[in-house]
C-alpha cells in the first residue's frame, strides 16, 4: 500500500510542477512553521482581547503578519483536529473523527503498564493509504520536521510520523501521555527518549492529609524534565540544522493543555499579577495550588517560545523566507482547575461548559490563527475570509508549487495572505463530531446550523444568524425553512460513513459490517 501512495504522489506533483517550478526555483520556496497551540480559546491572547493573560510575542506576531476572524478548527477535540490538518478532509471524510484510545488492547490509561509495554501507548493510527500534508511537502523537496504531541498512531503502527511524511520527530506519540508535562519518556523518532521524571498516575491528587494551602505537598507534581521545553529546543535545532533547505516545521505544543504545569517564573509572575487563590484539587488531571494563575503562565510560556522561534528565524537568517501559522487544535477546555469564564478564554462566544472544547459551537471550533510571512503578508492586516483546518493542505501545497492531493475539502488561502482576492470560497465548512452525544454542525455564510444529541435520536436542526447571534441564543429554525432544507442536505451530502465503528453515527443511516 506504501508503494501504492507513494506512486500517487508522485503523479500528483508531476502533473503540477512543471509549470510552475521555475518561479519557485528562482525565488526560492519559503519555509512553513505550523504552531498549534492545545485548547487554546479565541479569547485567550491580547491580539484578540485578552486583558489578564499577556501574549506579546504573538501579538507581535499578528502585527507583522495578518489576523484571521473567521477561522476554524478540524473538530472541537484534539486527534481529529489533527487528522483533519494532515489530511485536508473534513471530518465527514477524513480518517479519525473522534479521540479514541483503542481500549481493547488493555489497559491504556496505566502509565507504567504503557511505560512496561508500548504497545499500550498511542491513539489508533490513521491508515497506510492516507497522503499527508508531511507527504506532499517532502516529495516537493521540502525537509519535514513534527515537534510535540502527536496522537494520530500508535508506536509499531503505520500511522507514527515517520511513516507519515516526517523526516524527524520529537515529542509525544500519545496523546494521553501528555496528560503530564513531566513524562517518564517522549519519542526520537521511533525510539524512546527516557526522561529523569518519575511515574505520576494520571489524575492523581493530594496525598491524604496533606495541606493544599502548602507548597511542598505538590512536590510529586512538579519534577525534572518538562516535556514542552525539551520538545522546543529540539523545534529550534530542527530549524538551524535545516536553514539551507526548505523546510516544513509542523509544532504541536501541548500546551496550555491540561494538566496545570508551567515554569515556575511564570507561575510567580502570576501569583504576584492574580494574588492570592483558593487550591485546585479535583479529580480531573492533577492538583495545582494557584490554578489561576499557572493557567496564565503556561500561555504566557508558550507565547515565550513563539518569540523564541522568531528570534531563531532572524539568527539563521530565514525570518524573511518563513511563512509562520499560529493557531490552536480547539476551544478552551472546561475541566481540571482551567477557568475559562474567569479569563473569558472563548470572547466574544460563550466560554460555559456546553460551548467550549468538546462541542460544535462557535467557542468550540472557531479558533484564533495568525499568519506572519514579511513581504507577502501586509503588516497588520485582518481577514474575515471564512477558512479552517483543512484548508493548509492546498495552501501549503501551492506554497510549494505542488498539487494538491484528490479528494480533500480545502481551498487555498494563498490568495487571502498574499492580499489578492479569494475568487473561491466554501459554500459551506462541516463538522461531525461522533461523542458527546452525537453532533453535526455546518457554517455557511452567516448562518450556523447546529445538531446535537443524535445518538439520542434527536434529528432537530438549530440554526443562528451569527451577524446578530454570536453567542448562538436565538434559534431561527422556524423561520428559515429554506435554509434549514439545505443545511440537511449539506449534512447527508458531506457525511460519508467511517470505516471504524467507534466513529459511526447509526442514526444517520451507517451501518457497520458485522
């Protein structure tokens, strides 16, 4: 099958490079960095109306380079978020739908049974047939690079990033791993990297009797090796050591996911910017004396990086030959000591559990992205051109001066960056979203249309007028037959039946093969 899709790509970009290469060659193709930050809200960074968190190096970022208003994630959880970046499919098309941790082969939440045994780490892989924007940018000659946290294929499988277009990868092949930022290992590559960190179980809390109100009794939470900065010096080595060839820097961060761990500079400079606050010490991840404040400081940090990649772009000398994205996975998470009403994280949409990460309203999927590329993108520019995750494939590819693969969903923004008018748009973006009781959800131009709780056997299609309804409030439904007969249509036209069973919807007429 490898053989197979490597012949496909080939043809794919034989077909279209010829006429274009010699443009490229003679200005030379730039290299692309892709920052996808991990359950970062819309609201979360100054450049969109943050006031407590403070995000300089992007918002700098964004003043150099364009803001987009309208953009939207792949799904509004991590993996197929993901799969949708990778693959340039919508979730009614693309591979993973849904964050599945292929429970049948044991015990997969048991850090050390998964440390003892890697065949327990990882997420179901994306299959072998799957052409992947890595794929695409390495056979147009680019030297591709994946740093964080990946969750698209299990160790052993054909789904791990070098088997899926990378040259190098640094980070976490499991998603669930990064549920500490102080892992006992991340991967080379295909090969462990052990880290001087002890086994932690996943949402573990105080010891018994111990004092929230005491630093010390978090001590077994904060330990040697914090995952997020090894994984960016290996992201800025990455980009010196390939600074004489195009290069594709796909950077996962995990952060600010949960769990609340962030470098103590941070957390200090917080404490002392919030004061005092009440102890974080749920169940869900791990404790954390001031959530508040180390929830700001792991944004505050990852903002420290996106500079730190600027600066290391100017050193190298390709700041000006680097067109860089920055955006996030999904909204803002709900859980675990992260309070999303407090800093706002989903402003100007609803940030409540129910609106945010985990469902397909607007402070689920709609996501900041900033695109900075000097020369080709207007300094401080701003664009309500309507785009989302499956939009890089085409984008990039024409960047490269390649083709596109067949049978993706995206539309390059190419023409939107560079400040040419954007001839094509989507009729419509789509979403399926296979937990959380079942959802669908449909953009298309100012209307929103919305189905949830399907595995219920709720079919009902709400729909808002987001000009008027941003916070999606008034369900116009009864209004606007015509537009609720075309947005059903669009759900039977853009949902096509998953291979995995896990990723079905019965009620929309799937049917499994037993």
């Amino acid at each position: 099958m490898k053989n197979i899709k490597s012949i496909l790509i080939s043809i794919i970009i034989t077909i279209f490079t010829l006429s274009i290469y010699s443009c490229n060659k003679e200005e030379g193709r730039p290299n692309i960095i892709y920052i996808l930050a991990d359950d970062l809200g819309y609201g979360e960074l100054g450049v969109y109306g943050q006031t407590i968190i403070e995000t300089p190096n992007i918002d700098a970022l964004a003043k150099n380079g364009m803001v987009f208003t309208d953009h939207y994630s792949g799904s509004p959880v991590c993996a197929p978020s993901r799969s949708v970046f990778m693959t340039g499919q919508h979730t009614g098309h693309t591979p993973i739908r849904g964050n599945d941790e292929w429970k049948e082969r044991g015990d997969t939440w048991n850090y050390q049974a998964m440390f003892d045994n890697p065949y327990l780490e990882g997420q179901r892989p994306i299959p072998d047939r799957t052409i992947t924007i890595a794929e695409v940018l390495k056979s147009a000659g680019y030297t591709t690079g994946m740093v964080g946290k990946w969750g698209l294929g299990a160790p052993t499988t054909e789904g791990v990033p070098n088997k899926q277009g990378f040259d190098f990868f640094y980070g976490y092949n499991c998603q669930r791993q990064a549920h500490t930022l102080f892992p006992m290992h991340l991967w080379r590559n295909e090969e462990r990297h052990l880290l001087d960190n002890k086994n932690v179980a996943p949402h573990s809390n105080l010891a018994q009797g111990a004092d929230p109100n005491d630093s010390a009794s978090y001590a077994d939470f904060e330990l040697n090796d914090y995952a997020p900065e090894l994984m960016h010096k290996e992201a800025l080595q990455f980009m010196a050591d390939n600074k004489d060839n195009p290069f594709f820097l796909y950077y996962a961060s995990p952060l600010p996911h949960l769990p609340l761990q962030a470098p103590k500079k941070w957390v200090n400079y917080y404490k002392a910017k919030l004061g005092e606050e009440t102890p974080y010490t749920g169940k869900s991840y791990f404790p954390n004396q001031t959530p508040k404040a180390t929830y700001a400081a792991m944004i505050s940090a990852l903002d420290e990086q996106v500079g730190d990649i600027v600066n290391k772009l100017v050193e190298i000398g390709q700041y000006k030959n680097t067109l860089i994205i920055f955006t996030s996975d999904n909204g803002p998470t709900y859980t675990g000591g992260a309070d999303a009403p407090y800093f706002d994280s989903a402003k100007p949409f609803k940030t409540e559990y129910g609106w945010g990460k985990g469902f397909v309203h607007e402070g689920g999927i709609r996501v900041p992205m900033i695109a900075s590329w000097p020369g080709k993108i207007k300094y401080g520019s701003k664009s309500n051109h309507i785009s989302a995750f499956q939009d890089m494939m085409p984008t990039f590819s024409e960047i490269a001066g390649v083709a596109s693969p067949p049978a993706i969903d995206g539309i390059s923004l190419l023409p939107t960056l560079t400040g040419h008018e954007q001839s094509v748009a989507h009729e419509y973006l789509y979403w399926e979203f296979p937990a959380y009781k079942g959802q669908q959800a449909v953009r298309m131009g100012k209307w929103k249309a919305i189905r949830r709780e399907i595995f219920k056997g709720n079919m009902a299609i709400e729909l808002y007028d987001l000009e008027s309804d941003i916070q999606e409030q008034n369900d116009v439904a009864e209004s606007n037959p015509r537009i609720i007969e075309r947005m059903e249509a669009i759900m039977v036209e853009a949902h096509s039946p998953s291979y995995l069973e896990k990723f079905q919807f019965p009620q929309l007429g799937d049917n499994f093969p037993k």
